[in-house]
C-alpha cells in the first residue's frame, strides 16, 4: 500500500493532483481508518485502469475541443 506522497512521486504529478483525483474518484484507493492508501497493481499501466487519469482527461478534452477546466477552445 502507498502513501499519496509515493503516488505522487511515482507517477510524477502533484500531490495535490493525487488529492483530487482522490475527491472526484477517478483512481482507485482505500481508506485505512483517516488515512488513503493507494494499491500499487491498480496504478500500473496493464490493470483495470488502462489509461492514468492524465492520458484519458488529455486526450478527451482535446477531442471535444476544451481545455482541461471544460472551456471551449478557439479554433483558428
């Protein structure tokens, strides 16, 4: 089981971007009494979560013409 700060570190991204991937529950995690702690076979590539929240969002809002916050994106 890791900790937020070894996610973070281990996928490069923020802990503040673990958090809130965490808030709106797009990565899986358990709760150990107050404490998250994240299953390092769910975060790898080749588990059930097959795209990291980051590739998904990414592309999805591209293809939608949106920047990550959801605003539509002029076209030029």
């Amino acid at each position: 089981m890791l900790k937020p700060e070894e996610v973070a570190a281990r996928l490069n991204v923020s802990l503040r971007f673990i958090r809130r991937l965490c808030h709106e529950r797009r990565v899986p995690y358990t709760k150990v009494g107050k404490f998250v702690r994240f299953d390092a076979d769910e975060l790898e590539p080749g588990s059930q979560h097959s795209e990291s929240p980051l590739e998904s969002n990414a592309c999805s809002a591209r293809e939608a013409g949106e920047d990550l916050l959801g605003k539509q994106l002029e076209r030029s």
